[in-house]
C-alpha cells in the first residue's frame, strides 16, 4: 500500500513538475510576445517605418504579426524603397507561424509577380490555405480569381460561395462585393432588398464603402421605400470610415440642402475630405463648388487646383476642366501647352470634349503647328465619343480636303451625325463635288 502511494505521489510529483514546466514556458512565450501586442502601443496601432527595428526584433522572437509589419514596411516603401523580395521572405515567415493575413500577401506577391517570378497556381493555394484557416482575407482574393477567371477557369458561383463565406465569418469587405452581385444579378438572381441587406451588415461590420452603397440605395429607393434621411445618415456613417465616395455625396446632400439644413462650409469640407483619401469624384465636385458657387478670385484658383487634382487622380472630365482654366487664364496664368496636355490627357481617359479639343488645337496651330492629320483622329476620337462640335468639325476637314483626301460622302454623314448631336448649324450644311469641265 506504502509503495502504491509512493508510486502515485512520484507520478504526481512528475506530473506537477511537467505542467508547471509547460505552464512557465507558455508564460514566459507569452509574456515574451506580450510586448509586441500591446494595443496602445503606437507601433501596433499605425504601421510605420519608424517602428522597423521593433518589428525585427519581434520577427526574431517569431512574433507573427511582427513579421507581417516588417514584410508590410518592405512592401510599401515606407520610408524607403520598395522591396517585394525582402518582403516575401518576412510574409513566408509570418505565414509559416500562422498569420493568415501574411500567407494571403504573400500569395498577392506571386499573382502580380512582384519579388517573384509570376505563379497563379501557387497565388491560388495561398489563397486557398489562408481562406480554409479562416483567413478572410484569402477568401476574398481566391473568390476574385474565380470572377475573373484569372489562372482558373472562371466560375462566378465559386466567386459567390467564397465572398458569402467571408461575409458569414463577419468580412464587411465579403459583405459587401457579395450585395454587389445581388445588386448587378451576377451568378445570383437580381435582388435589391437582399443587396441592401448585406451592404448594411457590411456597414455594420465597419466597411465604409457597404455605407455608401446602402446609402445609395436608400437615396435611389432600390430595396427599400426612398429616404434621404436614411441615406444622409448612411453617408455620414461611411465618411466616419473614411471612405472617399461617401464623403463627396455626404458633402453634395450639405451643398444642396437634402435631408438637411444647406450648408456651404460644410460641402467644402467634405469634399476636402473625399479628395484628400483620393477620390477625383470629390476633388471634381470641390472644385465646382469654388468656381461655380463661390467665384471669389481665391477660389477660382482653388478650382484649379482641385480640377488638377482630380486629373492626376484619373478623372477624365476633370483633366477637361483643368484643361479649360489653362486655355482661358483662370486661376492662374494662361499656358496654352499645359491646357493642351490637360485635354490630351483627358482625351486617353475615354472625355469627347478633350478630345475634340486637341484636335481643335491641331486644326487652329494652338501651342504647336497645324496639323490636319492629328486633327482629323482626335476628331474622329471624339466624335464616336459623341461629342457633337467634334463631329462638325471633322465634317468641315473632309468637306474641305483637309488632312486627306475630299469626300462629301463622310462630310455629309458627320454633318448628319453633329444635327442628331445637337448641333443645329451642321443640320443645315452639305457637300457637294463641283463638276469637272
């Protein structure tokens, strides 16, 4: 009896000392990451180029997260110049000690072939880990393979289960591409009110942009009865989250008093907001509100600026505007080759106007020679563009023999095209060959 108490109490005794072993060395680990988490932690709250060396030394203490950090620093080019290679081997890194947000980037890596050489297949099963150990994030970018049929074949239903799947695991970002095909009916029968209903769960999962849309919807009445009350607070919610969209037309319904009392500051300083997170929709309508409302001299050469910005942004009709304060000396010193650039760079953008013209430049000499060749395409540009002035005024090339040969076949029929464009001048023109004696 002795002995099987003596025997227990050894057993015991190792048992204690086993899980008293285990139990300092997981509080030691833990304690050991511990400093690398802290959520007041600025390093933790806002990743910045500063915090490298803290990141470092948390990646060597095979702190996941921090291997993630110093991979996202690389990656970005924080404060120095980008380095997917250096990247990729922190994100393997972070990705081996189960950050599933590492694996899904380093997948990204080798879809766009960045510090890599270019593998699909290989972005694909990154994907596919990072999604079946709950990484949203991975969800996401497998189901945008599968829409676009990008290195698989293209299933939209597959996209479908992926994004519900996200949205289900609390994804506002899964949420919310998933209202967008109910909303577009893509692998899905069209439905507005289920659309809705997912952009709101995405706003109140925190995704901006499932604000907007759901505000969208209650501005445009699709899904639910019209309320510019419900959209207004939608904004409002959505620019909190900062998103772009949201703060422009939160700052159309103060320009134009929906839903609430008009209030001009208020408009400006949101479409402030929208075009500093990089909406050229918000630096577009913010500088409308200087030229066309305000009209001061300072804000005239604020719209400038504003329509500038939205250029470099990828507006095309505020390349055109931009364009426009060039030619005529508004807000600045008249520079007939920046507005050339402007209306050029406006015309790539898909903007009839811009296009019709460089072409108007071409056919006038302004800021370079004639040139009735150029002039002829970019008319021609912006005539399929269906800008009516456009049309017209390729029809007077041909007409008259310009940049190529005379045909009263095609001047006629941009003469008929420019008349259904509005152009009431051109419906009254025609061209006719002179007889040859």
């Amino acid at each position: 009896m002795r002995s099987q108490r003596s025997l227990f109490g050894l057993v015991g005794c190792i048992v204690c000392a086993a899980l008293f072993g285990l139990l300092s060395t997981a509080c030691t680990t833990n304690t050991k990451h511990a400093r690398f988490s802290q959520p007041n932690d600025p390093c933790v709250a806002k990743l910045t180029a500063t915090c490298l060396p803290k990141y470092e030394e948390g990646c060597r203490h095979n702190h996941a997260q921090s291997c993630t950090r110093v991979a996202e620093v690389h990656n970005k080019g924080l404060g120095q110049i980008k380095n997917p290679i250096v990247a990729r081997h922190f994100y393997r890194k972070a990705c081996q000690l189960k950050d599933q947000n590492a694996c899904s980037s380093l997948g990204k890596l080798y879809e766009l072939g960045q510090g890599v050489s270019k593998n699909l297949r290989r972005a694909k099963e990154m994907y596919h880990s990072a999604c079946n150990d709950g990484g949203n994030r991975g969800c996401l970018l497998l189901a945008s393979l599968y829409r676009r049929g990008h290195g698989v074949t293209q299933s939209v239903h597959k996209a479908r289960a992926l994004y519900a799947k996200a949205c289900h695991a609390r994804s506002g970002d899964g949420c919310n591409v998933l209202g967008k095909l109910y909303f577009k009916g893509t692998g899905v029968r069209r439905n507005f009110r289920k659309a809705l209903s997912l952009f709101r769960r995405s706003c109140d999962l925190g995704h901006g942009r499932g604000c907007t849309n759901a505000g969208w919807f209650y501005h445009r009445g699709l899904g639910s009865d019209k309320s510019i009350l419900k959209a207004g607070k939608m904004y409002a919610r959505s620019c909190d989250l900062n998103d772009s969209r949201g703060c422009a037309f939160l700052g159309i319904f103060y320009m134009y008093g929906l839903g609430i009392r008009r209030n001009i500051t208020r408009a400006i300083q949101y479409q402030q907001k929208s075009c500093r997170l990089g909406s050229h929709f918000g630096c577009q309508l913010l500088g409308d509100i200087h030229l066309k409302t305000l009209g001061t001299e300072e804000d005239i050469q604020k719209a400038r600026v504003a329509y500038t910005r939205a250029c470099k942004l990828g507006s095309a009709m505020g390349c055109g505007l931009a364009g426009r304060m060039h030619l005529r000396g508004l807000g600045g010193e008249q520079n007939l080759l920046h507005a050339k650039f402007f209306y050029h760079r406006s015309c790539r953008l898909g903007f009839g106007i811009g296009c019709g013209m460089v072409g108007t430049f071409y056919v006038k000499g302004i800021g370079g020679q004639k040139n009735f060749n150029k002039a002829r395409d970019y008319l021609q540009r912006s005539c399929k563009l269906r800008f009516g002035l456009g049309c017209a005024l390729l029809a007077t090339l041909y007409h008259n023999g310009l940049g190529g040969a005379k045909s009263c076949t095609a001047a006629n029929q941009l003469y008929q095209r420019a008349c259904k464009l509005g152009i009431r001048k051109a419906c009254s023109e025609s061209c006719t060959l002179s007889p040859e004696f």
